[in-house]
C-alpha cells in the first residue's frame, strides 16, 4: 500500500490514549514473545536472527480499529489472526482461524469453527468469544468500526455459540464472508479499553496477539520492533526478529541496504532498480503493481449532511473542469519517464494483476490525453484566458490549483511536473508542493489536488467502499472513511448490489459498472499501476515467499508469507526453501497441510456459492410467478 498511503484517518488534534491501566499486560506478553525455542531458531545462546526493513511511513495508529495505512495494516497482518487468509500462490482463501466454516441455504447464517490450537502471546486461549466480541464491538461502537466497519454493516447478529463456534447472520447475503480482512482482537485484553476512538494500542509492550509476530519495542518515527511468536499454530517464523528502521529519504534507504544497515527496501525508484541489479550481496525483485497510483480532484469537501467545509477550489465542482484537467494527463507518458517503464499506465481503479475485476475504457469510453479538447472544453464553458494566460472562471478567480503531492516519492513529483506542464497548455496552473504529509489536508478539505494511492486486496470490497456516501465525516474533525470526499448515490447502489451478488461474473460485472462510475466523474483519477521494485541482502535473507508465488511482491501481501517463511542465509538446509509457505519443519511446526486444505475449502466454498446462487435464483422465479 510505494512507501506512502493514500491519506491519513485522524481525529480532532488533542486526542490522546485512554488512559487505562491494562494492569498485567506487559508481564503476560513476555514469556510468548521472547522465549528462545528450537522453533525460532534461537538456542538462548546465540544471537538472535533479525531482519530490517527500511520505512518511510509514519504509525497512524498501532490500534486495528483505527489504522488505514500500509504499514500499520501490514503490521496488523503480522501481529493478529484473521478468521480466513490468502494462499500465497494462488490469492484462494484459506483457513486462519477458522479452521472450517459452513452457511445456510439461503446464504444469511455463517457458522466458523476456531481451531482449538491457537493462542494469544499471553498463553490465554483464543475463542470464539474474542471473535464475537470483536465483531459485536465493531458493529456497536463507531469508533471501533473506522477502519473495517464496512465489513459488518450488513451483520445482524454474532454469536459465540461455544468456546470453538461463532454464528453469523447477515441482513442480505454477503459475497465476503470468506474475506473478511478484520484483525481478531483478545477480548480479555480490549474489553478493559473505554475509549477506542482513542485508545492507540501503545501504552504497553509488548502488545498481545496470535499471529506470527509481537509488537515488542516502539519508538514513533525511529524504530518497531517484532519479535517472532514461537507457539504460532502454523510455527514459528525462522527469523527471530523483525526491525522496522524509519529512514525517510529513498536514497538514504538505498545507501542503508548497501552497507548492510537495513536488509529489505520496496518503493524503489526505476534508476535504484537498475542500479542495485549487480550489486554484490543484493537481489532486486520486480512485481507485477497491486497498488494503483492516483489523484484526488476536491470536489468540494462536505459532511453527510451536505454542509461544506475546507478551502478547495469551486472551480473543481464544475465537471467540465475536472474533464479538462483530466484530459491533460498523458498517463503512457508518466509511465514511461517517471516510472522507467516499470508500470502500466491506465485508469481502471482495480489492478490489472487482479483480473476478474479489472476494468479498463474501451475507445469509445475513454477519456484520454488531448489537450486541443481541453482548451475546447473550457472555452465552450467561459473559462477565458487572463493576462498571464492563466483561465479565470466566471467568479474572476483563475483556474490556479494547489497540487501537494507526497514529498517521499519522487515518482509523484515527477509526475506532478509533468501533469502541471501539460495543463499550462491548457490555460490551468498546477503549483505542485511536496509535503511530508497530505491527510492532515485531507483531513481539514484545505487542498485542491493530491497524490493517493491504495493497495488493493484480492477482493476488492475494501477499496470499493471507501467511496461511498457513509464515508463522508458526520462532524467537523470526525472519523471519516471518504479519500476524495465523493459522493455518488449510483455508486452507492452498485456497491449495494455487488455486496450481496454470490454469482463470481455477475459481481464482477457491477463492479466493473462501479469503477467506470468513478471513471466517468473525474475525482478519483486513477494513472495506473507501477510495478513494486523491491531489493533484500540476499547474504542475510535466503529465500521468503513472494505474493503470488511466483513473480509476485514481499511487501504489502494480503498476509504474512514473506516474513513468516524468511529463512535467515546460512540455515538453508535445516529450514528448507522457505517458499510457498511451506516452513520446512516438522508436521506439527507449520507444514503446508493448513495451506493444502485451504485451497480444497476454497473449492468446496465456491461449488456451495453456486449451489446458493441456483437456490436463490429458484426462489426469485417463485416468488415472480
């Protein structure tokens, strides 16, 4: 999700940790998270294993109810369980927690078995009370549902009808029960927690969880600190620790990796591609992109109730501008010249890596570089050109708009030059400004233009739903999901109707529907997909996994796979290759046996999707005649 997000969720300035006493915390994470085992590679004498990544991004928040961006959400991925994962190779779901699952005919009840063999870092046993109440909490509490509250807006009840079973019944059937990208949180331990808008997750260490990794040391904008969880259910990750090293310019990363100071890069540029391909002790890896590259067009910053607020520009309210501007953009040449062509120019908004959803205009439909029809447009409209050439809009104030883009990216600002060249030609001032943060403007509506950027998971029901209505903040400084203040009651509609669609094409082709929506209205404006140029110390690291294996990327999976299989270099032989999620020990320290029966799951789930389908296109029939 690059080495930036596309915006920052925060609330109003002041806020500040609840301040609680999680009374025991710190002692009862420490057996889990610094026993030296076998598992883990540590003996107790040797020193311990360690991989440092390199990172820019700053920690929004270490709480899973809260974080947005790519570094927090990864970490999420790292420290807690969800229900379901992703097979590396294949992008399937596969079991995590739930170890099985079943539905109803009419598809409405979910019924998920945990499995008895996992535990949170603190030696407690994880329920399925912790996945109730974390749901329940989400589905109660507003504050709790910032980040994934889309996933269970359509949940009418959770219950934990034992110890290993949790019921879900839905309002409508759900097309991402199998998806549900939600961290499952110890209730034990959250439950104490009175305030989630505030509570950060950061008061004490280290931070409790049941995924393959624990949050041990944090200091904001220096250093985050994993440690490997030696009883994880699918075994213990083979390094003994994870390092994230803050180092905020892409060359200073460069040179960190050279001198051996950090292990693992991403985010890098074509010339540091090219450049590291024959450095000694260094392998550079190129991944088809996940993550699209984007600009967000102020439409006119609002809250659900329609009141504005922000400074953005009004001529970026008339639609004839923003296609103006929008024609400008000669996204084959962005491409080619600020990313090396190393990326895909195109405006779909799902990747084209992802191509049961991935739309892209036909001919007809595109709305494509031309400058000629640009100045067309704005002449037609009475945007005239002033004295210094600059267009000035019916008001007198000329189309001159603030453009910040994320100044830890030269890609973006490379872009941005160029963008602010060729809409000069069109008569429109682009005043590019790189900032080290953009959600702070985000946050206050005070801009007209920005760089974004989104990951993109193999169901694309997330990125979807950031678009819609409910996004919108209710208050001035409150929780918001929106990255471009839009609003479309179509969309709305469609993400509607593709939520609850079980047949895979038929989804598929609303979802194209909702994409040429946005495509069509020229405020989330999508470039394309670079490729995700990566580059490890193979002397420290000798095989991970990539995502999709093969040919795929290590940061930013829709899992842990990278850092979980990473087999430190020397112990080759004792690990195993480390590849496709395979650990290399023994049956009962994480074999592929969880990934094997995931992906025949998978199989199972999708023939009972169609035989729901047919029951419900039977009943439909019925109920018509």
């Amino acid at each position: 999700m690059a080495t930036s997000v596309s915006r920052a969720r925060r609330f109003a300035a002041g806020v500040a940790a609840a301040g609680l006493a999680l009374s025991g915390l710190a002692a009862a994470g420490t057996t889990a998270a610094t026993a030296a085992t076998d598992d883990s590679g540590d003996s107790g004498d040797d020193e311990p294993t360690s991989l440092t990544i390199a990172v820019a991004q700053e920690v929004d928040s270490l709480s899973p109810f809260i974080a947005v961006r790519l570094l927090t959400t990864n970490m999420g991925r790292w420290m807690y369980d969800f229900l379901t994962n992703y097979d590396p190779e294949t992008g399937e779901t596969i079991p995590a927690l739930a170890e099985d699952w079943e539905t109803s005919e009419d598809g409405l009840t979910w019924t998920y078995f945990i499995r008895e063999d996992a535990t949170w870092t603190d030696g407690e046993p994880v329920t399925a009370e912790d996945v109730a109440w974390t749901f329940n909490t989400m589905m109660t509490d507003p504050a709790a549902a910032e980040a994934n509250g889309n996933f269970v807006e359509n949940f009418a009840s959770v219950t934990a009808t034992d110890e290993h079973t949790v019921e879900i019944v839905l309002d409508e059937p759900q097309v991402t029960m199998l998806a549900l990208d939600v961290p499952i949180l110890p209730e034990h331990i959250w439950s104490q927690v009175s305030d989630f808008g505030a509570f950060n997750n950061d008061t004490e260490f280290p931070i409790v969880g049941s995924g393959p990794f624990v949050l041990t040391e944090y200091e904001p904008n220096v250093s985050i600190t994993l440690e490997a969880n030696p009883d994880y259910w699918r075994g213990a990750p083979k390094f003994d620790q994870l390092v994230l090293r803050y180092i905020d310019d892409p060359d200073a990363q460069v040179e960190a990796l050279r001198s051996g100071e950090v292990d693992f890069v991403f985010g890098l540029t074509p010339a540091q591609y090219e450049t590291l391909q024959n450095e000694e002790n260094i392998t550079v890896s190129a991944a088809q992109g996940k993550r699209f590259q984007a600009i967000t067009l102020n439409p006119g910053a609002r809250l659900q109730d329609g009141t504005p607020f922000g400074d953005g520009h009004p001529a970026l309210q008339d639609p004839v501008v923003r296609e103006a501007l929008v024609r400008t953009i000669d996204r084959d040449a962005i491409y080619e010249v600020a990313y090396g062509g190393l990326g895909e120019a195109n405006g779909g908004y799902i990747p084209s890596r992802y191509d049961t959803y991935h739309w892209e205009p036909s001919e007809d439909e595109t709305i494509g570089f031309d400058i000629d029809e640009a100045n067309r447009l704005l002449d037609e409209a009475g945007y005239a050109p002033g004295d210094d050439g600059v267009r000035v809009g019916p008001d007198g104030r000329p189309l001159s708009f603030r453009f910040n883009v994320h100044g830890d990216n030269p890609q973006y600002i490379q872009a941005a030059e160029m963008m602010a060249e060729w809409a000069g030609e069109a008569g429109m001032e682009l005043l590019v400004e790189p900032v080290s943060e953009v959600g702070s403007l985000l946050d206050e509506g005070t801009y007209d233009i920005l760089t974004t950027g989104w990951n993109v998971n193999p169901d694309p029901n997330y990125v979807l739903s950031i678009n819609l209505c409910s996004g919108l903040p209710t208050e001035l400084g409150g929780p918001y999901l929106s990255d471009a203040y839009y609003c479309n009651e179509s969309y709305d509609q469609l993400y509607a109707e593709q939520l609850s669609e079980l047949d895979v094409d038929t989804r598929a082709g609303i979802v194209k529907d909702m994409q040429k929506t946005l495509y069509d209205d020229n405020v989330f404006v999508v470039w394309g997909y670079a490729d995700q140029l990566e580059a490890y110390r193979s002397d420290v690291i000798a095989s991970m996994t990539p995502q999709p294996d093969p040919g795929g990327n290590y940061y930013g999976q829709d899992g842990y796979w990278s850092w979980w299989s990473a087999v430190p270099a020397g112990e080759e032989d004792s690990a195993g290759s480390g590849g496709s999620g395979d650990d290399g020990g023994s049956d009962d320290d994480g074999s592929n046996t969880g990934l094997i029966v995931g992906i025949v799951a998978a199989v199972v789930v999708v023939l009972l999707l169609a035989f729901l389908l047919l029951r419900r296109r039977g009943a439909t029939a019925d109920d018509r005649e």
